[in-house]
C-alpha cells in the first residue's frame, strides 16, 4: 500500500473504531430511530424520572439533546443521578397499561459521581 493510500486508510480506520465505543446523543437517536433499531448503543445523561418494584423499573434519561425512557432488570437510579447507559433501542415498549414508544432495553448502566 503506497504512503497516500495509507493515509487516507488509517484516519478512516481509526474513526471507524472510535465511534463505537463513544456515547450518541439522544437526540440523534430521536430523529433518526430507524437508523438505531434494534441496535446496543451507549447514552451518557441524567436522570429526570424514575420508577422502580424491586430491580426492575423504568426511568428517564436527558443528555440535553432529548430524553430516552431505559428498561431496567438491574436496578434503577434515582432522579438526578448521571448514568452511562449500554442497551438496544426498541420502538414500541409498553410498561403496564402506558405505551412508552422509542426506549433502550439496558443490558447495563454505570453511575458517574
């Protein structure tokens, strides 16, 4: 491979494997939902609401670009504590007799003090 090849080669490689491993912003995932069905994405934000039974529960996370209801079987954090959240995005979630709509099913979530 020549040196000009590499060079565009190497920065696109790195972007590539850097941007799965950063957070999205809610927002982005809210306009463009159909771009992240189905898929684990990571969200970095606060929590606004919550709603807890034993370990399981739902709450609200806000990064300021928009809120995203989480589904929790781990645990849920209190209103104004800062997560990061790893989960997929699922369209259509309903919790009891309320249909939440664009949500992310955690598969973990880590409290930032």
């Amino acid at each position: 491979m020549g040196f000009a090849k590499l060079r565009v080669a190497l920065p696109l490689l790195a972007t590539l494997l850097l941007s799965g491993c950063g957070a999205v912003r809610i927002g982005r995932i809210l306009d463009e939902p159909y771009r992240f069905q189905n898929r684990t994405v990571r969200v970095n934000g606060e929590v606004d609401r919550s709603f807890g039974a034993f370990v399981t529960g739902v709450y609200q996370v806000d990064d300021g670009s928009g809120r995203i209801y989480v589904l929790s079987n781990g645990g849920v954090p209190r209103r104004g504590t800062r997560v990061s959240v790893k989960g997929r995005v699922m369209n259509g979630i309903t919790v009891g007799p309320r249909t939440i709509g664009l949500a992310i099913r955690e598969e973990s979530h880590r409290v930032h003090y």
